[in-house]
C-alpha cells in the first residue's frame, strides 16, 4: 500500500487484514476482497491511497500465473471523515419587524454537504415560550432551512437560537459522519443574532382596565399597548372598532350604545392611545342592575407592529349606576301674599333637592281659572 497525504489530516494508512467482503477469512478462488485499513489520524479526503501485489511473487491465479507488480488500484481517495461543522446561521426572509403568523426561513450552514434522516429541530429564543423549529429542507446540500412561524406571545429584540446546543437531530456528512451540531456562540460571528436584526413581536394588545364614568356617560379603557385602527401603526379607533353588549338584568333601561371614541381629554383619537374614552347613549332609565361588556370587533384594532387585538380580551360585566335625579323640594314667590291686578309680575321659584343645570326654556304651567297659563323659565 502506498499513501499520499496531500493536504490531508491522516498521516498513514496501513492493511490490517485481508478478508472476503462479507467479513469472512479468506480461503483462495476469491475474486473480491476486502483491504481492512488501519489510518493513522483523520481523513479530510485528500489522502490518497494505491494497493499493487507485493513484488510480483505473491498473488497468483489457478495456472499458476502471478499478479504483475504494475497491476494497482490506482489512486484512491480516502473518504473525509471529519464531521462537518456549523460555519453559522442566517436568515433569507431578512431585517426586518414580524408579527403574529409571520413565517420566517432560517437557514444553518455546513462545511460540508450533509444529509438529514428525520426531522431535525431548532429551538430559538423567543420570550417566556421557547419555540422549537422544524427542519424544512436542504438534505443532500451544506445548507439546511428552518421554518419559523410567529407565534401569539412570541417576543425577542433581535432573534437568535436559544443555546449552542439548540440544534438536535441526525445530520451526517456524504461518508455517513455525525456532524457536529455546536451552534456559534449567542453573540459571536456566524450567529443568527450577529448576522441578522430581526424583530418579532406575536404579543397581541389586550384590555388592561376599565372604569365607567360619571352618570354612565362614558366608559374609559385601557390597553396594555398603543393602539390603531390600521395593521401598519396609523389611525385612531372609532365606535365601529368595538363591539357592546347589554344585559338588562331586570332593570328598566333598554339598551346602551357606543356614540364616539375619544380621548379622555374628550379631543379627536389620533391612533397611538393606549386609554380611550367610549361615550355612550343609554335608553331608558338605569335601574341599577343593568351591565355591559365591550370587546373588539375582530381585525378592527392593532398593536404598533400590525398584531390584532384578539375578540376574547374583553372588559368584563361593567355594571351601570342607577342615578336618582333631583326633586323638587318646594315651590314659592319671593312676592309677599297678596292680592295681584293685570300686569302684575309675580317671580315663582321651583326649589330642587340639589343643583341643577338648565337646557332649553322649561315651562310652568298655573292654575288661573279658564284659562292656565304656562310661564317660561327666567
């Protein structure tokens, strides 16, 4: 045997034994045997090795006739048997910001081609929820690709895998070598995060709170994040972005509506607001038992980053306040008892139990023989 290191890794190969191919000792006749190679270091594939008969004298056939010396194998390359290793880790979906259901591709490169036997997996480092990847595809090449969808409560700065060691499955070189599945570390060259600035936010905007204003006239809510009419961060809310429910309860009021979103400041909603303020119309007069609850109408309200607000977040059972309104206490005249001519101007008061604030020209009407007379509010 003669071998040629090249600039390969091995430094000698020798022929430990002869046998037939199935792993049997010889016994003569054969016409196909099995070199059984001692090698001295690790094959990187550009060694290479020849076999000829030893000095013409010792390979015969049935005549006899001897095997020249000048019959070879010819030159044979020793297969690389160095596992192949990660050179990094990239993304081709690029920078960028995703949201909920984004599918971002991410891809792993070899030294060398490999190939995959089952599914292989690929956790990253995505929040509270660590979010284990399946492999997609690239068997047979040095490069295999990840498949990652955003996922609700999905959340990192800037995306990476979640250890060195993040990376599991049956991944061989062309010689059938276990790669080396080390990951580069978190922050090194060839990591995912070094190489690409990727932003994934799947945490949908959720109702924090909720307060109902005075005389039910509005009900003020708030999310955990700003908040926009349009999936790309623009646009203030309006009353078509909400959905109310109105339960009776047993009470007198009939039904409750939502007039117009503002802010609490009662100016136009821009987009961006993390509390607004829903003002409401009620029909009837609240009993006190009467509730509502108001949640999203369903694609209608977005985070900064497109995410929607799901239908499930919800104010809860907002229970409406039964107000009593004031009553009149007394009615007199700051006119002194008397008897009173045509033309006379006689000042009535109307006492309240509290005070009150006047719309319009409220009337009184007297009891003044055939004909009452209605006098208007001063």
């Amino acid at each position: 045997l003669s071998f040629v290191q090249n600039a390969g890794s091995a430094t000698g190969v020798s022929i430990a034994s002869v046998t037939k191919t199935t792993g049997a000792a010889t016994t003569g006749g054969e016409t196909t045997l099995r070199f059984n190679l001692t090698i001295t270091g690790t094959p990187n594939g550009a060694e290479t090795i020849s076999i000829a008969p030893l000095n013409g004298t010792s390979v015969y056939n049935v005549v006899p006739t001897a095997a020249p010396a000048t019959t070879s194998t010819g030159l044979v390359n020793l297969l690389n048997l160095t596992p192949p290793v990660i050179t990094g880790v990239t993304s081709s979906t690029g920078d960028g910001t995703y949201k909920l259901g984004s599918i971002i591709s991410i891809e792993v490169t070899f030294n060398a081609t490999v190939t995959v036997t089952g599914t292989p997996s690929l956790t990253l480092e995505t929040g509270s929820v660590d979010q284990a990847i399946n492999y997609a595809s690239g068997s047979g090449s040095s490069t295999l690709v990840f498949s990652y969808t955003v996922q609700a409560g999905d959340l990192s700065g800037d995306l990476n895998y979640k250890a060195t060691n993040a990376l599991t499955g049956t991944i061989k070189s062309a010689a059938t070598v276990a790669a080396d599945l080390t990951l580069p570390g978190l922050a090194a060259a060839g990591s995912l995060a070094t190489n690409q600035n990727m932003i994934v936010d799947g945490v949908v905007p959720t109702i924090a709170s909720k307060a109902i204003g005075a005389l039910n006239a509005f009900v003020d809510i708030t999310f955990d994040s700003p908040v926009y009419s349009v999936n790309n961060g623009t646009g203030g809310l309006d009353a078509n972005d909400f959905s109310l429910a109105f339960l009776a309860n047993g009470g007198t009021a009939t039904g409750v509506t939502i007039t117009s979103v503002t802010k609490t400041t009662g100016f136009a909603v821009a987009g961006g607001e993390t509390t607004l303020r829903l003002n409401l119309s009620v029909t009837g007069v609240l009993a006190g038992t009467e509730t509502i609850s108001i949640v999203p109408v369903v694609n209608s309200i977005f985070d900064v980053n497109g995410n929607p607000a799901p239908i499930s977040t919800s104010t809860g059972s907002v229970s409406l306040v039964s107000i009593a309104g004031p009553t009149i206490v007394s009615v007199t005249s700051s006119k002194a008892n008397g008897s009173y001519k045509e033309g006379d101007v006689i000042a009535i008061q109307v006492i309240f139990s509290a005070i009150v604030n006047v719309t319009g020209v409220p009337i009184l009407t007297l009891e003044t023989g055939v004909t009452d007379q209605s006098v208007n509010y001063s």
